[in-house]
C-alpha cells in the first residue's frame, strides 16, 4: 500500500502546479489562494496528529470507538464500565542499544538492571513488539540517510542541551553498529516497540491521575534500563498502537505507509 505517500507526492505536486499558474496567469491572486490552501490541507493531513488535539481540546469533541472514548486531548483512551473507569496510555520505545553488542558482563548488567527496574513496577505493563525483515539494498540506504541527517543537525545546531547531544551520539552509535553488521552478512530485522499501561480508578479523574503517574514512571524505567527513547503517543499514533492490538500489517510496505 502506497496510498499516504502517493497523496503525499500529490498534493506537493499540485501545490507546484498551483503555483507556477499563479506566476504565469494575468490575475495570479485566485491562483495563490488556491495554492495556500492547498498546502493547508496537505500539512492538516500529514500533521493533523499535532493539530487536531488542539483543535477537539478548544471544541471539546469526544470520540466514540466501540465502548471505548477518545477524550479532546487525545492522549489515552477510556473506558467506562459499572465499576468505574478503566484509562489506557501508549508509550513508543526507541531501542539503540542491543544485547548483540555487548560483552558477557555488559549483558549481565543491562538483564539485571532491566529485572530490577520492571519488579519495583506495582502494577501490569504490556510490551509489544512488531517485528519485520526487511529489503536489504534499500535497507542500508535508509540507514545512511538516517545517519546522515541526524549528523548534518548536530553539526548545524551549535547549541545542544547536554541530552538532546547524549541522545545523538547514541542514535549515530547505533546506526554505525548497524551498517557494521550488516556488511558482515547479518539479515536485519525492523522492530516497533510500545507499551501499554492501564490504571482503574472509581471517576474519570481518578482513572486519568493514575495512569498518567504510571505512564511517567514506566518512560524513566524502560528509557534508564534499556538504554532507549520512550515517548508519548496521541491522536493517530495512538489509535494506530491500539488497533494494532487486533488487527497489524501483514508486509513491509504496509508497515512503512502506516508510519509514513
């Protein structure tokens, strides 16, 4: 399936089309409206996961799936049922360290510190992961190119906080180690990692306070023990994460048009 990025090479293509009728046309005004709205709508499209929360938060728009709401800030999911309230966040884990590259002892510290982080946990986590293989040509030039931007951004920014850096070099390490064993002859594999935490609460409030503590700790546990990024999830991502639960991409291209 091609479908967002053939509606993504569309649109920025019609929006070149609108344009250059507007340079060219004796009256361009009409034409650069329609070309601004043009590109209005493609960036409502493609970025509407960071604009519509905004919007369904100002308006106050629930939305409905099944048993389950969708609250305006689109940032967990909700479910109510005689006893109370059960509320769900979704985490995307980013992993750039792997068990393959490390020692013995390396491997030891990082399961035993993994072990100790997840027992200290009070309440039931859910990981899942999607794994893929993929096409190795094409692989290793995503890769590259992956490489190559987060370099060009930390050679363009003069100023980076102490984390954001810390956060580089570890992608850059990680890409490196890749393209390294995949010239030695490793097959690689795609992972989509996110988890999953729920709180019950007897109201609304209650089931939000607790699931957000529990999303908070759950992001220092797996981020400080596996040496990854952890992140919120809303709006589409989310919804994208909780379907998956049911039904997921059954190929690499549809993986790939659903992140896209």
């Amino acid at each position: 399936m091609f479908i967002n990025r053939a509606v993504t090479a569309i649109a920025l293509l019609g929006g070149l089309v609108a344009i250059v009728i507007s340079l060219l046309s004796g009256n361009p005004i009409m034409p650069i409206v329609a070309s601004v709205f043009f590109c209005l709508t493609l960036l409502l499209w493609k970025y509407g996961y960071l604009i519509i929360p905004f919007f369904t938060k100002a308006t106050n728009i629930i939305e409905v799936h099944g048993g389950y709401e969708v609250p305006p800030t689109r940032d967990y999911i909700i479910k109510k049922d005689e006893n109370g309230y059960y509320a769900s966040k979704f985490l995307e884990i980013r992993f750039y360290e792997s068990s393959m590259d490390k020692n013995s002892d390396e491997k030891k510290t990082m399961f035993d510190s993994f072990e100790k982080a997840v027992s200290s946990l009070k309440y039931i986590v859910k990981i899942s992961l999607m794994i893929s293989t993929l096409d190795l040509s094409k692989h290793i030039e995503e890769i590259k190119t992956k490489r190559g931007t987060v370099e060009a951004k930390k050679a363009k920014e003069s100023k980076i906080a102490a984390d954001e850096s810390m956060r580089m070099d570890r992608e850059l390490a990680y890409w490196n180690r890749l393209l390294d064993r995949i010239t030695q002859g490793e097959r690689p594999v795609e992972i989509i990692a996110f988890a999953t935490t729920t709180a019950f609460g007897l109201t609304r409030d209650e089931a939000l306070s607790r699931v957000s503590r529990q999303a908070k700790e759950l992001k220092t546990i797996l981020s400080s023990s596996l040496g990854c990024d952890v992140r919120d999830l809303t709006d589409l991502e989310m919804l994208r994460c909780f379907e998956w639960d049911f039904f997921f991409p059954t190929t690499q291209e549809e993986i790939k048009d659903a992140l896209f």
